[in-house]
C-alpha cells in the first residue's frame, strides 16, 4: 500500500489590478513634437529678455510680442509638426488600427495631435512669462492683456488643426510643405486694407503696437477665439474623415459645421473702425460729450467741455469761411470713438468728400487746444484725404496728387486772416494771391481729383 503525500494547499494570490495610466501622458512623452516645443520656447524666452524695450517693457505691448512670437513661430511649426505626425500614419502602421474600428477616425487624429497643441500653448506661456517677468522690473505692476492671450491659445488650436487636415488627406510631405505655406502665406493676405475689418478677422494674428492708454476689446477677442477652436474641431472631425469604417456620424460633421458658421458669422458680421478690431484707447470707453449746434457739432470723450467748445466755434468758422466748398463734413467726432461703421455719428473714410459726413478729429492732451491749435485741428480733419491705396499706387509716387495739405493751409489763413509759410503745402503760395472765388474753385476740383485718384488740376492764374 502506497502513501500519497499530500501537498498543502497554497494560498491564491490576490489579482493585482494596474489602474492604467491615462493616455495622454505617455503621448506628451513620446511625441515628436516636445523637442521642437522645447527649442521654440527657449529661443523665444532668450528673444524676451534680450529683445527690444520698446517691445518687452510696456505691458500691452509685451502681450502683443507674445502673441506674434506665439502665432507666427509656435504656432505654424507645431501645425507643421502635426500634419507630420498625422500624414506618417500609414507608414507607421496606425491606419491599420484606425480601420479596426476600436477607435473613431476623430479620437485617433485628436490623441495624435492633442500633445502637439499642449507644448505649443506650453511654449507660448512660458515666452509669455519671461516677457511678463522683464516687463515688471522695468514699468512696475500690470498684468498681461488676458483677451490676446485666450485668442492666442485659440489661433494655436487652429494652426494645428489645419496640420492635421492637410495630413489625413494629403500625401506625407506634401502635407508637410503645404501646411507651412498655408499658414505662413495667409499672413499676407489678412493685412491687406480693409481686410481686418472684413475677412481677415478670421485668422486673427495682431501686429499692431499698443500705446499704454490702449485697451483690449474682450467680447470680440472672444468670439474670434470660439471660432477658432469651432473651426479647429471642424478640421478635425473632416481628418477623422479618411477611413470609411472609423468615419464620424454625420451628426458630428454638420454640428461642427454649424458651429463654426455660427461662431464665423459672429466675428464677420459686427463692423467696426478701422484700426479698433481688437482693441480702442482707454478713453473711448467713457461717454461722448458734444459741444455746437447740430449743423457744427463737434464730439469727444476726452476733451474738457472747454477744449469741445473751442473747437466747435472753430468749426463753425470754418463752415462760414468755406460756404461754398462742397466737402466740408457735417460734424466733427474724436478719433477712436467706439462707433461701428454706419452708425450716426461715425466717422466716414478719410477719402469721403460727402457733406454729409462725420470726419474724425485727432486727439491733443486736454487742455492744450487753443484758438489757433482749435483751427488747425478742424481744417486738418474736415479736408478729405488720399485712399491708402492710391497713396501707394505708382501715379501718386510719380505725382502729388494729395491736396489736403494746400487746402487746409489756405482754409487757415482765411479763418485767422494771415498768410501762413506751410512748408509742405506746394501750391498754398500760388492760391493765396487767388479771390476767394478762384479758391474755392480750385480747393473743390482738387479733392474731387484726389477721391478719384486723378492729378491735382493747375492752380490759375491770378
């Protein structure tokens, strides 16, 4: 009889559950993108605390040098980098896996870039730092321009979304080049005249300067960023597009669709001033006070009631002296008032001869407009002036064909009664030996020509 030994049971090992890691953490580690993101960064922290004062020094304008390094340098290479990573997918072997179906085509497009956009907006923050850190030792307390600095994040978003389209539906390096020409090429464009009041809000990367009076208009730094990121999410769900079998529903393409529309018609559709898109001077947001009866008024938000007074009964003057000009605007209103386009008492382009008009007077530090200064300022606002793009066409630069200069020096001295030296005003020495009658003739012809953008007419003989 044989005795078995009987082996004592072991105890079971308890299963051992690993919380698995969450996904993007590995991404940021491994992407392709974090070496460029580091190298960005550091090049332009070094930009911020060598660069130029007049840039890093003054805190709207050191936002603005952030934001410009951020859109034109991170922005466009991570979209480069992204449309990279997307468009080496098939070689690499992930389209297998996008055609599985374990994923949507939308979640593998966005795990593949979502890293790309965090060192981006890390870069652009850390550059952003290092300016604000500079700017605080030399003008003291302040604060970055936080609307640049959301629109920056947003315009982020975009550049690489357009990388990660161009790189699902593009061959890889064709991708690549073209991402780089799309976006570096669409800055010429935008800064066409006009073009940042109408379409060019769209891809809105600022490169103004800012005075220290000047503030950012938030509402429409707002709903340009949530068109942004609206148009990134659109160009994401259309790379997620490239497999029919990870395809997104067609639900989720046509609200992207919506949405971006929407959030576009919300950036095109309110006008506004030139030049005052993103921002408008400190003094623009307080009331507009008017000073003159309704045919000679004249407005303003910063002048004292005296100062609007002055220059009022100027401009009353010079409606009397010039009572048979046909360009003399209506009213008078400071530059920079936040009124849109359209709207009563906005001020017409420079170039309009309408007598109907609203022209628009340059601002003098309160106080400091007197009778003389009072003229000078009416006659120089109430003259129309040349269209930006006939003082840049090649006629202008063969021939004056600018008469603001001769006409408001001749309206001067009729309103002050002197005969003034203007030593940019060719023809005020030929018009002031002319009547009255001859002048007037002459000064409407002149403008005439200048809004059609034709050579000035002879100045007759006495």
């Amino acid at each position: 009889m044989s005795t078995h030994t009987r082996t004592p049971a072991q105890p079971a090992t308890p299963a051992v559950h690993h919380r698995p890691r969450h996904w993007l953490l590995p991404e940021l580690r491994t992407t392709p993108a974090r070496w460029p993101a580091l190298a960005l960064a550091l090049a332009g922290s070094v930009s911020a605390l060598t660069g130029s004062p007049h840039w890093v020094g003054r805190w709207n304008d050191t936002t603005l040098f952030a934001h410009i390094y951020g859109s034109i340098v991170i922005g466009i290479i991570s979209g480069i980098v992204a449309a990279l990573i997307v468009g080496r997918s098939a070689a690499r072997g992930v389209a297998t896996l996008e055609r599985t179906g374990l994923r949507t085509g939308l979640a593998v497009v966005t795990r593949a870039v979502l890293p790309v956009w965090l060192l981006a907006a890390a870069a652009f923050l850390l550059v952003l730092a290092v300016a604000a850190v500079r700017t605080a030792t030399t003008a003291g307390s302040g604060s970055p321009a936080w609307g640049v600095v959301v629109l920056t994040l947003a315009l982020l978003a975009l550049q690489v979304a357009v990388g990660a389209f161009l790189g699902a539906w593009l061959p890889r390096w064709v991708a690549v080049v073209g991402t780089g020409v799309l976006l570096y090429g669409a800055l010429v464009p935008v800064y066409l005249p006009d073009a940042e009041r109408t379409w060019g809000r769209l891809y809105p990367v600022i490169q103004q300067r800012w005075d220290d009076d000047v503030v950012q208009h938030a509402p429409r730094m707002l709903s340009a960023a949530a068109w942004l990121v609206a148009a990134a999410g659109l160009l994401l769900v259309i790379a997620g597009c490239r497999h029919r079998a990870t395809r997104p529903g067609a639900g989720t393409l046509a609200t992207a669709a919506l949405l971006a529309g929407v959030t576009a018609a919300g950036v095109l559709v309110p006008q506004v001033a030139r030049g005052q898109q993103w921002m408008s001077t400190a003094a623009a947001v307080r009331p507009l006070h008017c000073a003159g009866p309704a045919t000679t008024r004249v407005c303003g938000y910063s002048a004292s009631p005296e100062d609007l007074a002055t220059l009022a009964a100027a401009f009353a003057d010079l409606r009397r002296a010039g009572a048979a000009l046909d360009f003399l605007p209506a009213e008078l209103v400071e530059y920079g008032a936040a009124i849109a386009p359209g709207e009563p008492g906005a001020p017409a382009e420079s170039w309009d001869t309408s007598r109907h008009r609203t022209a628009a007077w340059s601002p003098v530090p309160s106080g400091m407009i007197d009778r003389s200064r009072a003229v000078e300022l009416v006659t120089a606002a109430a003259v129309p002036t040349l269209d930006e793009d006939c003082a840049r066409s090649d006629l202008a630069a063969r021939t004056d064909l600018d008469a603001s200069r001769d006409v408001a020096a001749t309206l001067t001295d009729r309103i002050t009664s002197t005969v003034s030296m203007p030593l940019d005003a060719p023809a005020h020495d030929q018009l002031v030996q002319l009547s009255p009658d001859l002048q007037d003739s002459w000064m409407n012809q002149a403008v005439s020509a200048a809004a059609a953008c034709r050579p000035l007419p002879p100045v007759p003989a006495p």
